[in-house]
C-alpha cells in the first residue's frame, strides 16, 4: 500500500506525515485494545461476578458506547477550533486510567461505571485522527491513509484477545486490565511530544492559490447540522456502516464465548487462534478496502460505497460457512474471509464521510457519523447477542451463542442495501 505520491505536500511534510500516521496506528491500536479486551476476559469476569450474556451484553455495549457515542460529538466540535493532538493526548490519559480502573472493580456496576469512562476518554480519539490524516494527506491517498490508520482496529483487536487472554489465562483478567490500562498512560505524552496540528485544508486547495492571511473561522455547530444531514448519503453511509457493525462488534465480542463453549477450545487456545483470524484477515480486508476505493474512486465516487456493499454481499455465505467447519483448520480461513469483508467499508466510508463537508467541519461531521455508528453497533451488537443467547439459552444450553451468532448475518443484507441505495446520491452531496 504506497502512500508514497505525496501530491502537493512539500518534502518535509511528505517525511513527517508518516511519523504521525504511525502514531495514530498506535494510538488507534490502543484505542480498540482498551475498547475489545473485555471480549476474551469476559467469561472470566462472569464466573467471578456470577454475571449472564445479557449483563456482559450491557457492559460491552451500551455502557461504553453511550457516553462515548454522544460526548464524541462535542469533543469533535472542540477539535474543529483546537489542538487536535492535545485533545488526543487528554483522550488517551484518561482511558487507559479508566481502563486501569477495572482492574479493581468488584461488582457488575463498579465495572460498568468503569467502562463507562472507558468511552468517555475514547470520545476524543477518532474523529480528530481521521481530521489530522486528512490535513496531512492529499485527497487522491485519503482512502489508503485512512485505511493505514484503521488497521488499528485489527492491531489493537489481535493484542487485546491474545495479552488479554494469556494474562488471564496465567494470572487473572484484573491484571490484564491494568498492564494494558499502564501502557497506554505511558504512551499519551509520547505522543504529544511529536504530534503537531497542520494546517486545517491546506492540502484540499488547488495549485496556485495563495494562503488567505487569516485562518477562516471555524462554523458553529448548527452550521455543520445544516450542511451535513440535509444530505440523504450522509444517513445511508452512517446506517449502513451501523448495520454491518452491529455484526461486526457483536460478533467480534462473542466469538470467544462460542470458541470456548461450542467448540471447546481453553482460553489460552481462543486467544491464540482468534487473535491470529483477527489480526490477519482485518489488516487484509482494511487494506484491500482502502486500496480499492483509491483505484477507483478517482473514476466514479460511487466506488466508495459500493466497494464496501459487495464486500458485505461475498460475505455473508462465508460468514455461515465459518461457522459449521467440521476443523479448526478448515474454520480458520474461512473464518478470515468475512472478518476481512466485513472490515473492508472502514477506508471507504470515513473517507466518504470526509467529504460530504467542507474542511472546517471534518471533525464534527466525523462525530455525527461515529455517533450512529457506534450507539447503533456497538450497543446494539454486544447487548443484541448476548440478550438472543440468554433468551435460546433453555432450548440450546451453550450452544445458544452458535445460534444467536447465526441471526446476525440478516444485518449484512441491510448494510449492503443501504450503501447501494448511498451510491446513487454520493456525487450530488460530495464536496471536492
């Protein structure tokens, strides 16, 4: 994935954006580290705290996703008038403390308030990135940069099941908690140290235009409303992408459940196997994302959320298939081709996302779309499975996660139809 045609950006700039986009890889990765970890400790913390799926449900959902839902919106308006890398920096401190914090919870609500805070301090960690890559970026790599920055999510995904699991396999999931919470601390004033705030456009201007002398004012937020979700992409992007993730973080945070309970495996072998599914097809299914919505983008903006659309459609048979393999070994690649798909509208869309508004608003419009996004996958998908196994759980006993995960497949058909119908108004709302 080259990123190497800078475009417009002068050479200084060319050599430094890369030190920062690796820094925003890391930082996402921590980001999605803190955010998933709960997915593999969770049947530890269950038997401790003698909690049910939905209860687990709860606390991997909405408990999270709430505050880091609507607070990301605020913290993202502030961005669009701030220093990015500051609020970033503030973003990180605070939920790896929070994320230390579970460590010492002893009770479903101690734990759920903990994780609460959790979302609270990753409210200022994404939709600043996505606004920082695009000012260090030119339009024509957005897609591939973005996509660079989104392997976090299968970076940080990968290292909180297999730490996760081997730390709480061989000690306990409180001190899993707090290793992962530590390093993140240590690495918020790294980041500040190197991470400077570009100028905000700057590479969205054409050739020849001389800078204005004075930075335009930053929009009020009714502005932004006003621009943003008049647009009928805006809305198709944002539940589309919120349908598929709702199968994506639910059964991301599940899979573990029906390794362990359907298939046997002992938490050492889940963190292991799934890490590996996880790690591998997400950094192939990002990559092979952003790639293509680059490659054809430039042709027909339709391309961004049709790639993702047909990904969702290939996927769908696999993702069954996956399911019902008679072996691990045959599971696992077929377990990597809808983790990769399904992972594959991250590039796509936020690039999409960027430009149905204009430079000055990139991280409140980034805000409104993580706002559907996340309320809607995150919450619903962690809470949806974990409430559909308890509710099977009388006729299935353990196999109730296995069935439970069957019923999500519905959501990838919808995400599908909605990012179709998101291709034939994209160029009407899209800002160059």
């Amino acid at each position: 994935m080259s990123l190497s045609d800078a475009g417009s950006a002068p050479p200084k700039v060319s050599r430094y954006r890369y030190l920062v986009l690796t820094l925003l890889v890391i930082v996402y990765t921590f980001n999605f580290l803190d955010r998933q970890i709960l997915g593999i400790l969770k049947d530890s913390i269950q038997v401790e705290l003698n909690l049910t799926d939905t209860q687990v449900g709860v606390m991997g959902g909405i408990a999270f996703a709430a505050l880091y839902s609507l607070l990301g919106i605020p913290i993202a308006w502030l961005a669009d008038r701030t220093s990015r890398s500051w609020i970033m920096t503030t973003a990180l401190t605070v939920w790896s403390g929070f994320t230390v914090a579970c460590g010492y919870a002893g009770s479903f609500w101690g734990l759920f308030a903990m994780r609460m805070g959790v979302g609270v301090g990753e409210a200022g960690g994404v939709a600043p990135a996505y606004s920082l890559i695009s000012d260090y970026f030119p339009p024509k790599q957005r897609a591939r940069a973005i996509a660079v920055f989104s392997f976090g999510i299968p970076l940080g995904m990968a290292m909180g099941i297999l730490l996760g699991g081997l730390i709480a396999a061989n000690i306990n999931w409180r001190t899993a908690f707090i290793v992962v919470g530590i390093a993140g601390l240590i690495l918020a004033p790294i980041f500040k140290l190197v991470v400077k705030d570009p100028e905000r456009g700057g590479l969205d201007r054409a050739a020849g235009v001389p800078r204005p002398a004075v930075a335009p004012k930053a929009p009020a937020f009714r502005e932004v409303l006003k621009t943003v979700l008049p647009k009928p992409t805006f809305w198709l992007l944002a539940f589309g992408a919120a349908s598929s993730s709702v199968c994506g973080y639910g059964v991301a945070f599940w899979l573990p459940t029906f390794f362990q309970r359907s298939l046997n495996l002992t938490l050492t072998e889940t963190s292991l196997y799934y890490s590996a599914i996880t790690l591998v097809g997400g950094i192939i299914g990002i990559g092979m994302g952003g790639l293509l919505a680059d490659k054809f983008g430039g042709k027909s903006k339709r391309a961004y959320p049709l790639v993702p659309a047909f990904a969702f459609v290939i996927a769908l048979p696999f993702f069954y298939l996956s399911l019902n393999a008679p072996s691990l070994a045959l599971a696992f690649p077929l377990f990597l081709i809808p983790t990769a798909l399904n992972l594959a509208w991250l590039g796509p869309i936020v690039t999409a996302v960027q430009h149905i508004a204009p430079a000055s608003m990139r991280s409140t419009a980034s805000a409104l779309f993580l706002l559907i996004n996340n309320l809607v996958g995150i919450a619903l998908g962690t809470y949806y499975f974990g409430f559909v196994s308890d509710l099977l759980k009388p006729q299935f006993g353990d196999e109730s996660i296995r069935w439970a995960i069957y019923s999500g497949g519905g959501f990838y058909v919808v995400a599908a139809t909605l990012l179709f119908l998101a291709s034939r108004t994209i160029k009407r709302d899209w800002v160059d």
